[in-house]
C-alpha cells in the first residue's frame, strides 16, 4: 500500500538537492514513511524550498514541521534560532537584537540533535542555546512534535533535528559562496559576513578494480554584526503614604537607563566524508565547530526614589493610585560603565555507516561532543547625588531628566567600585548507537526495527561564579579624571522620549584586564581563581538505551504508522560542598541516584482521500532535571539570636525527570506541489514540573528554613496550530510568483506557584502568536516580506514589599522582515535584506500597563547581499 505521493519540483540551483538523497541515520530515517514515487515536474524558479519542507511533513509518519535551507537563506535570519520562529508551535524569546531560546508547544524542556545525535551547549541546563550555530550551515530544521519510539529522549516539547550537508546530498561537484555587510541604524557601523561550501564526489578506481565512490564537503561560516540595544527600566512599585494626602501612591522605586553595545562573531564549520562501495554499504565520517564571541560595552545610570519630592509634583493614574509623575529631590545617583564579554564553544565529531542486505538494515554511529561557555563581566561604578529627578510614567516609554546638578561635571561625582564577575561551564558527551530494522513483505507488518544507545554525559561549574567587587571609598572623580568620559550616545531610543543626557561614564580602556584596572584604583587583593565550593557542582550521567519499534500498513486500506516502546535506564552521580552546622568548615559530598523510564509511543497516518491526510500521535515522554537543580551542594545560614530565622539554600539529586503523556491530531490538505493546509490539536498531561519550595530540615538538632528545587504538582497544556502555504500560479503573467505562507499557533496551559495553591499562565508563552509571509518567485526575482506577532506573556511573578506576589507580563509585540533578490545569471545573485523594520519597542509592566517594568529597543539591521554558486 502507498498513500497518495505529492509531486517534487526538479531544481537547477545546487544547494537545493534533496534532503532524502542522503543516507541519514537515526531518528530520521526511522521516523520516514514508505517509499513514494514523487511525479517530477520541472518549474522555473527557486519555488522548490517550499515543496521540500512541505515533503518532509507528508512524507513523516509522525507530526513534524520544517524549515529548509533556500527558505531560511531568503531571509534575513543569521541563526538557528532565527529560522525557527516562523514554524508554528514554536516561540523564542529576543536578546541583544537576535532570537536566542526557543520553547516548543510551551515548554523550555527541548530535545536538540545535529544530523540526529544529542547537542548542546554547557550550562546550567541542557539544551542547545539556538543563537550558537549560523544558518549558513544548515541544510534542514524539522521540529518534531510527536516521538517515535526511535528517537532520542529528553524533550517533552519536541525534538530539534538540525541536519548539514553531506558530498552525496549532491549530484556532483559544488562550489557556493556568499557575502554580506550589515549595517546598524543605531549601533552605526557596517561588519562583513561570509560563508563558503565546497564538495565533491566521484569514483574510487584502482588496480584491481572499482574502489567505490567518495564524497567531500567543506562547509564554513563566518559572521560579524554590530549591535544596539537601549533598555529603560523602571524599578518595582513601592507603597507610599506620604505621596498624596490620604491616598496610598505604588511609587517606582527609582529608573535605569542602558545603552549597549557589541559585536557577535560567529565563527563554524563542518567537514564530512562519505564513501559508498556498493548501494549495500555506506560509511561516514564527519565533524562539526561552531564558536559564538560576543563583547559588549554597557553604561547604565541608576537614579532612585528619595524620601523627599518637590511639593505637588506627584500625580496619580486615575483610579489605579499608579504614580503617574514626581520629582524627587536629593535622589541617589549610580553609574555603571562594564564590559560583558562571552565565549560558546561547541563541538562534534562523528564516526558511522550502514549496511543494507535483501530484507535487514544494520546501521551504527559513535560521537563525541564537547562543549564551554565562558563569562567575563568588568567595570566601574560611580555615584552622586541629583539635585531634583523627574520621573515621568504617562507615556509608553518613560521619561526621566536630573536638573539642579550637572552630572557631565567630574565635581558632582565619585568612583564607588571597581566590578569583576566570571563564570565557566563545561559539558563533554560520548554516545555510541546501533540500530537494525527488518523489512517485512506481504504483511501488515511492514518493518520491525530494533535499537541500542550508550551515553556518557559529564557537566560542571567549576570554578563557579567568581565575584570580585572592590570598593574603592568614594575617591572624587575629579581626581582621576583619566578613568571617565562623556556617554557615548545621545539619541537614546532613537529620540522616542526623554531621557538623562550629558552625563560621565566610566570609560572602558581597562575593562578587559581586571588585574590594571585593579591596581590603577590601588586594590591590592587578587582577584580569586575559583570562588566557594558551595557553588560548585560536577555531574556524571550515563545512560543505557534499548528501544524496538514496529512499522504498520493497512492491507486493502490506506494507512500506515508505527507503535514502539522506549525503556532508558539513567545513572547519575553528583558531587559538591556541605555547610558543617555550627562550623565554617565544608564538606564534601556525593550522591548517586538512578531511574528506569518506559515510554510506549504510537504514530498512524490515514490517507481519507486523494490529498488529504489524518493523523494522530499518542507517546510518553520525559527530560530530565538542568544540572545546577541537581547539585547536591547545601548553605546553612545559622541565626544564633533567633533559631526560628535559620536558613539554608540547596539543589536536590534526588528530583525526578519531568514527564508528560501526549496526544496529538492533524488533519492535512495537500492540493499543489507547494500548496498545503494543516490544522493540528495537541494535549499534554504534565507530571513533575520542578520548582523551587521552601520547607523545614533538621541538621545537628536544628531546624532550618531550607530552600531546594522539588518536583510539584502536575499540569496540562492544550493547543492549535493552523498552517497555510501556497503559491499561486493560477494568476496570469508576474502575478502566478505571488506566494503565502501563513500559521497561527493557540498554547493554554497553567502552572501552580507552590506553597500557595495560585494557578498562573506559563511563564514566556504567549496564548495566541501569528506568522505571515508574503513571497514573490518569478523570473530572476525573488522576494520575502515576513511579519510576526506574539500575544502578552508572563515574564514572571514578582514578590513586592506591602503588596505581595504580582505578575509581570511582556505586552505584545510584532516584528517585521524583508528581502529582496536579482539572479543576475545562473552563477550569480545579488539583493537587500531588511530586519526590525518595525523597530519595535518591547516592553514589560507589573500587573497593569501603568505600573512600567522594562522597555527595550535595538537596531534596524540592513545588509547587502551577493550569492555565488557553481
């Protein structure tokens, strides 16, 4: 039995050839349907991206999504975590002017593999952070919203595949390049960007006869950007008396005013080899590096509520008793100039190969994967007093404005501290897989397949976070006149508001040697190399994998599908520091704690009439708790006066995996080559989710208020995603190139903040979230115009003196892309690209709009683009 085929375009440019050319192994293959024959049509025009992602949904038993890579080169995304946000059911979040995480369906706890093996990036959790690896090296992203039994655990949102190009991805030879300058409207500056593939294949011939075919490929990348981001912060809501007689006024309790800064500097690439003796056995060997450098360069001036205010400054918002404008007098000053500089490394190798006999595929694969994050944060800090401040919260971004006291003059300040903080993770994995799958004939059994996977996974902190700040006793600035400068920029937020200007920040010339900076304020302590054992946490995980899985068809009706059985034995040992009650000294400790999941999954794929497709998915899932929770370090903090105030902070090596039984259904219509409709309903049932619970402990007779993370109560997500694509090449002339492709994506859910019984919404998830693009293919011109939009989110809850819990949201927001691009000939394409067009402003606020927490805006970013492809 064969379900309906949709047909594939046949392409002319070479990044373009078939992902299924390759032999991939893992999750992938398993997871691909039956063989089709797809009718090759030939078009003009690079409209093919779209046929191919959407081939990658129909051809799958299982429910996943994709994004190719002609798509993501047609728009302005430098990253991973860039072209992911345009698939439905995942959101990301922003920083410093790129996308960085991404939550799938809700949920943070993702499963991320390159070409189907585990990848990350060391931390304190697990996960791969999406910003780490340039576009440029892929080949293919398919989230996966539902798991066959063959893939590997860990997420109970889905699974990230990220695959690169392989030689025999190609029909022959390859030579493609591309350059670009991107420029930022704030920043102010031009950096150039560039990538380069080569590969190449042919025939293995020696003396005695035909050796087979050998395939190469060099893939590298190379991106600089310059970046701006403006930040106005306004400090939590205080409740006041003195304000406004007989009223209580919630008053900010002062603002904040960054501007930053940097450069990212992307630096990746990836090697494979393949080589093929006959079509029954393929061997490969590949190995990937990628290498995210950021630096960046903040002032920040804090100015704060003071006891006294000018008399019949303060407003109120009508019926909030919101403060709506004050000036303070006397308030207290702080300037912050640092450098903030970090280091991702991440890398893999890999070894593999399979063989294919009559009916049985054996396939195997060995990694390694090694990863570092490495932080370095240094600066100065200075203070003063503002005569008079005001703090003006009527408008959509704040307003602020010192009069009374020239804060551009060294006289009216002084250096408070010298700054320094650096933090390293590290992160090693070794994994070995072996799989086996037996095609059976003339049976609803269509395959039997059979697996095993061995992992070693370590992490640690070590040397933790060091916190160096010296303070420096109040020298005048005037002093030292050397170590200040005027602010860098004058047209905070692009000139939306007003704010402090003219102001004196610590210039940054020693931020990056500490040790100078140290010695020219006179600071005669070293700067530590390790800090408290009590932060430090090493951890060793290893786990023992086996998994079966059987492929089903209908014999007389239309369908096919897969059921399975994952079992997953995890050993972890954990090591770190103890507080000794009653003592200064510290103690080791270890711990090793162990559990067994099983995780039954089942997939099927209906075929109800020609075009049109029903699915449905139900699986366990599971992902374990991040490393830092896992620590099995304690603080004890003994109050000698009152017992009953005795504290303590701990992680816990005894918290289970988070663990979710999921339900998936989608219907789909397939009517055109590029042109598809999708409408998917998923429901998970969450048990486990961690959070940190303060509760009574008894160490030496004493009883200590101890906080810890626990796994609490249980919780259930409920969504909808709406997918649409089509070209339409029904209209006459230019106009057949006009193409939409459209999602919307609905996520309900509550958690349960513990110790209280109070439900709240998902923290950074957005219940109704939209893409839309617009495209044009037609002769030599290409174009995208991609907008997207987020509902308000919950950022978080915040515990506030005299008020209590209060939620902060991120209000909505909407950001819009663009590009444009010309085939000069077959060799040769050149364009524009336009990102942030919207400049947009996000924002946050505690509880209601008019309690301000957070405003940030970055650059326009437009480059200039040229392709070269052979």
């Amino acid at each position: 039995m064969e379900l309906p085929a949709i047909r594939r375009y046949h392409i002319v440019a070479p990044l373009a050839a078939s992902l299924w050319q390759a032999g991939v192994s893992g999750a992938e293959a398993q997871t691909a349907g039956p063989a089709h024959d797809l009718h090759p049509v030939l078009v003009v025009g690079d409209a093919y991206a779209l046929p191919s992602a959407q081939e990658i949904r129909h051809e799958n038993v299982t429910i996943v999504d994709a994004v190719v890579a002609d798509e993501i080169g047609k728009l302005p995304d430098f990253s991973v975590g860039e072209a992911l946000q345009r698939i439905p059911g995942v959101q990301s979040r922003r920083d410093r002017g790129e996308t960085g995480g991404v939550s799938v369906r809700g949920l943070g706890q993702v499963e991320t593999t390159l070409n189907g093996r585990e990848v990350f990036t060391a931390s304190a959790g697990r996960s791969l952070d999406a910003s780490d690896i340039p576009s440029e090296l892929l080949n293919s992203v398919s989230v996966y919203k539902t798991a066959p039994a063959s893939m590997i655990e860990g997420g109970i949102g889905g699974t990230i595949d990220l695959r690169t190009y392989r030689p025999f991805d190609f029909q022959s030879g390859v030579v493609a390049a591309s350059a670009r300058v991107t420029y930022g409207d704030l920043v102010r500056q031009g950096e150039p960007q560039f990538s380069l593939l080569l590969s190449d294949r042919g025939k293995l011939a020696g003396e005695d006869g035909d050796h087979g075919e050998i395939g190469v490929l060099l893939n590298v990348s190379r991106q600089r950007r310059g970046w701006r981001e403006d930040q106005q912060g306004t400090g939590a809501p205080v409740a006041r008396t003195d304000l406004v007689p007989g009223q209580t006024v919630y008053a900010p309790n002062g603002s904040t005013n960054t501007i930053s800064s940097g450069q990212r500097e992307r630096t990746a690439g990836n090697l494979a080899l393949q080589w093929r003796s006959a079509p029954s056995l393929e061997l490969y060997a590949e190995g990937s590096y990628a290498e995210l450098r950021t630096a960046q360069d903040s002032h920040q001036i804090n100015v704060f509520a003071a006891p006294t205010f000018a008399a019949g400054s303060p407003t109120v918002f009508s019926g909030s008793g919101n403060l709506s404008r004050i000036t303070w007098t006397n308030a207290p000053v702080s300037i912050l100039s640092f450098a903030r500089d970090t280091t991702d490394r991440d890398g893999q190798a890999a070894i593999g190969g399979s063989w294919t006999g009559r009916a049985l595929t054996l396939s195997a694969d060995a990694s390694y994967t090694r990863s570092s994050n490495q932080l370095m944060f240094s600066g100065l800090g200075l203070g003063g007093t503002a005569s008079a401040f005001t703090h003006d919260l009527s408008s959509t971004l704040p307003g602020t404005a010192v009069t009374g006291t020239d804060l551009g003059s060294p006289s009216s300040l002084r250096y408070t501290d010298v700054l320094y903080r650096s933090q390293r993770f590290d992160g090693h994995l070794g994994a070995l897989r072996i799989d086996g799958e037996y095609q059976f004939v003339s049976s609803p059994l269509n395959a039997l397949a059979a697996g095993v996977r061995f992992a070693d996974r370590s992490a640690t902190n070590a040397p933790g976070l060091v916190v160096a700040d010296a303070p420096v006793g109040g020298i005048p600035v005037a002093s030292m006149p050397g170590f200040v400068m005027r602010a860098p920029y004058s047209d905070y937020f692009a000139g939306r508001g007003s704010s402090i200007d003219g102001f004196l920040v610590g210039s940054l010339a020693l931020a990056r040697d500490p040790a100078a900076l140290r010695k020219a304020f006179g600071i005669t302590s070293q700067i530590p190399a390790a800090a408290s054992p009590l932060s430090d946490w090493n951890i060793r995980e290893r786990t023992q994998t086996a998994y079966v899985m059987a492929s089903i068809r209908g014999r007389g009706a239309p369908f096919d599908g897969n059921i399975g059985l994952r079992a997953i034995h995890t050993d972890e040992a954990v090591s770190g520091a103890q507080s000794v009650p009653g003592s200064t000294d510290l103690a080791s400790v270890r711990r090793k704690e162990g559990y067994v999941d099983w995780l039954p999954s089942a997939n099927i794929r209906y075929a109800l009439v020609d075009g049109l497709l029903l699915r449905a998915g139900a699986s366990r899932t599971m992902a374990r708790p991040d490393f830092d929770q896992l620590s099995p370090s304690l603080t004890l903090l003994r109050n000698s006066i009152d017992p009953s105030q005795n504290r303590g902070t701990a992680g816990n090596p005894e918290l289970e995996p988070v663990r979710a039984n999921n339900l998936d259904i989608a219907i789909e219509r397939y009517f055109g080559a590029a042109s598809s409709l999708s409408l998917t309903g998923f429901q998970k049932w969450i048990d486990g989710f961690v959070a940190t619970v303060s509760a009574p402990e008894t160490y030496d007779g004493e009883t200590y208020q101890v906080s810890r993370p626990r796994n609490t109560g249980a919780g259930r997500i409920r969504g909808l995603e709406v997918a649409y694509r089509q070209f339409l090449d029904f209209l006459p002339g230019p106009l057949a190139g006009i193409g939409i492709q459209a999602n919307y994506t609905y996520i309900g859910g509550s958690t349960e903040i513990p110790n209280t019984g109070t439900l709240v919404p998902l923290q950074n998830v957005s219940p109704h979230s939209v893409n839309l693009i617009g495209m044009y293919e037609y002769a030599r011109i290409s174009a995208r115009l991609a907008y997207s939009w987020r509902d308000r989110s919950l950022s978080g809850m915040a515990s506030i003196a005299g008020i209590g819990l209060v939620p902060v949201y991120t209000a909505p927001c909407s950001w819009l892309d663009a590009s444009l691009r010309y085939r000069v000939d077959r060799h040769l394409t050149i364009g524009v690209e336009g990102k942030n067009l919207l400049q947009t402003m996000r924002r946050s606020y505690y509880g209601t709009p008019d309690r301000p927490q957070n405003n940030w805006m970055n650059d326009i970013q437009v480059s200039l683009v040229a392709d070269i492809r052979f």
